[in-house]
C-alpha cells in the first residue's frame, strides 16, 4: 500500500534527508540569484509566439473554405492553446515570474485560455495538489476523483468504468480540470455541502460561458460564410489541446515510480522529508527542446514539484543537478520516454478497474503503489546505508535493483 515511512522506504536517515534538503535549498537560492534579462526574455518571446500563433490561425481561417488553409489555421490555433496553458498559463499562475513584477505577467493577474477559473485552479493545484502530492485521501489528483490508481482505495464496482472514465477525461480535459476544483469525492463522502459546490460551479459557469462565447460563437460569426469551419476548428484545437495537456499531466503523475503516500507519513513530515516525497511522487518523461517547450516543461515533473515557482526555462539545467543529487543518494529519477510513461500509466488504470483478488502484485509491492513493507525493513533497527570500507552507498535505487533480480 502506500509508503508510511519515508525514510525507511528511501533507505536514508534523517540526517541524510536534511543533508539532502540543504543541497535543494542550494539548488533554489542559486536559480532565484541568477535570475534575469535572459528569463524575462524567455516568457515575453514566449508570450509573442503564442499571440502570433493565435492570431495567425484566426486569420488563416478566414480562408477555411479551402482544405489547406483549414488544416493550417487549425494546427497553428491547437499549437497557440497549447503553449497558452502549458508554458504560459500552468507557470504564470504558479508564480514563476512574479519577481519581474510585471503586472501582465504576473499571477494574480494572469486568466488563462480554459474554462478553469485562475483562482480555483490556484485552489485545487498550486495548494492542494503541490502541498500534498500523491498523499493518499488528501491530494485530489490521486484518481481525479472518477478513477482508481492505487490499491489504498478500496474497489467498488463503479470502478469497472475506469477505462470509459480515463477516455472522457482526456477528451474534456479542460472541463474536468474546472470540475475538479468541486471535489466530488468529498460531496460522496458528505465532507463537502452541495451549497458550497454550487458557489463553485457559479464562478466556472461565468468562464465556461466566456469560453464557449468566444471559440463558438465571436470567432465562428467573424468569419462569415465559414463559421461552420472556423467553429469546427476552434472544436479541433480544443480537443488536439486537451489530450495533449491530458497525457502530459498523466505521465508526470501515474507512471510505475511514481509513489503514494499515507497521511499519518504526511502528518510527521520535515521539510526535507517534503522535498523527498516530491522527488519520489513525480515522474519525468524525455523531451527534445521542442517537446519541452509544448509541454510547459512538465516534461520534468521532477523538478517542477521541487520548485514549483522557478521559472520553467531553468529545469533542464535544474534537472542536471538533481540527477546528480539522486546518484549521491542512490535514489531513482524515474524517467522515460513518453510512449512508455502514457502506457504505464494507462495500464495501472485498466488494472485497477478490477477487484484486488484478481490482481496479481501483493498491495505493497505493485508497480504502480509500492511501500516500505517491499523491503520488510523494521524500524528503528535499520543500519548505515554505506559501505564503510568503499563510501559506497547501497540505497533505494540498489535496492530495487536487487530485488528485480531475485524476482528474475
């Protein structure tokens, strides 16, 4: 099931966790010191390429009574969505560019091009999901609520619809985004009032009508004859941006690697021990610049739950660092290609659509959940991870190593 010891699970003691702390804390004042003209130029050319993707599409479409035209004024608009929530929207909001103190490029300011509200997604990701990541009960993003990715909740035969859900979910990515923020597993729990929903749903339907308004009925009524091709276009974008954004989102978060937590581990925990559950509760997938850039840079999930306010241009060089900290430690940095990361994910989903007896891993040693238990590893008795003789440090990478072999 998921890890209550951190510690145990990472094979590290508590002084290498604060150790491992300091050299994140160094990772972080050496990013905030020496940022710059070459980042605030980063987010404004961004920010210009984006507009001039948009703009550019509307135009095209203009003419989207020709096949080529259409396809091109759609691929530009779905490429413009894209960078708008991910390298745009997603970081903004996050605040990693309010110490420029530029006003249109700044947290409190930014509303982005989805039907999520701003200040409910600051809400339900930047506090929930960011604070407690992958925490079992308490960080929504386990599931979205309509799904099943780990063995500590309970089967129910609702759960069969995994698949279906998984599928609608990427299909109306940014509506189940919006949705998200109403928490629908506490109103089944009864831990949240219906009254208190309906406030939520008040403030997104007033962006789901702004939304709706402007991709279905200004844009398509501009272009006159053509408002049918232009509104199928706006369609298209809309769909080639939310599956986009959806398995972006699920390969940082659901591959094997990417590990849950209790909340009694939560209740105990350092802030180094904080630090460590990010590094362990996220997932990374490999990117050219390109990839990275269209992903928002979520491409290093890793390193985002880390410092999740740091300019997202900085986490390839971020990443290097880390990965150097993960060596030290003999940690995994659990990475992959994107094909392999989506498919890890989407069989854990299909798995866990089916009761637990006719699951195969024992609860603490599944591929997608595993905990401390995996090692069998007694508290309190745990002894030096490091050879004395070499410096060698024998950790949980090793350890995981060691174990596949027997297994092999």
């Amino acid at each position: 099931m998921a890890i209550t010891d951190l510690k145990a699970y990472a094979h590290l003691t508590t002084e290498d966790v604060e150790q491992l702390a300091r050299e994140l804390d160094a990772i972080r004042a050496d990013i905030e010191e020496s940022r710059g003209e070459r980042d605030s130029r980063y987010i404004r050319r961004s920010i210009q390429l984006q507009r001039a993707l948009a703009a550019g599409g509307r135009i095209v479409l203009f003419a989207g009574h020709r096949k080529l035209a259409w396809v091109a004024g759609t691929a530009m608009l779905a490429a413009a969505k894209i960078i708008e929530n991910m390298e745009l929207g997603h970081n903004i909001i996050h605040g990693q560019w309010d110490w420029m103190n530029d006003p249109e490029i700044h947290s409190t300011e930014w509303e982005w091009d989805t039907t999520c509200p701003s200040v409910q997604w600051k809400h339900s990701h930047n506090y929930i999901h960011h604070k407690f990541t992958n925490v079992v009960g308490l960080d929504g993003d386990v599931g979205y609520g309509i799904m099943r990715v780990t063995r500590d909740e309970p089967w129910e035969p609702w759960m069969l619809g995994n698949p279906i859900n998984n599928i609608l979910l990427g299909t109306l990515f940014q509506y189940g985004v919006a949705l998200h923020h109403i928490e629908t597993a506490k109103i089944r729990k009864k831990e949240k009032t219906w009254a208190e929903a309906r406030n939520d749903l008040r403030v997104i339907s007033k962006k789901l009508l702004k939304q709706v308004g402007k991709d279905y009925l200004i844009f398509p009524a501009l272009t006159g004859r053509n408002w049918k091709r232009t509104m199928k276009a706006n369609m298209v974008a809309n769909l080639i941006r939310n599956y986009w954004a959806y398995m972006v989102i699920f390969c940082g978060h659901f591959p094997d690697g990417a590990e849950k937590f209790t909340v009694e581990e939560y209740e105990n925990e350092t802030p180094g021990e904080w630090y460590l559950r990010q590094m362990l509760g996220s997932a990374n997938f490999n990117a050219g610049p390109l990839m990275a850039f269209m992903s928002g840079n979520l491409c290093y999930q890793i390193e985002h739950h880390l410092f999740p306010d740091l300019p997202s241009n900085r986490y390839a060089e971020i990443a290097v660092r880390v990965r150097e900290l993960c060596d030290k430690y003999d940690l995994p940095y659990t990475t992959g290609s994107l094909g392999r990361q989506y498919w890890q994910s989407f069989w854990t989903i299909l798995k866990l659509a089916l009761p637990d007896t006719l699951l195969r891993a024992t609860p603490d040693d599944a591929r997608e959940t595993r905990s401390e238990l995996k090692f069998r590893v007694r508290q309190g008795l745990r002894e030096s991870f490091v050879d004395p003789a070499t410096g060698t440090r024998r950790g949980l990478r090793s350890a995981l190593r060691e174990l596949q072999g027997r297994a092999a």
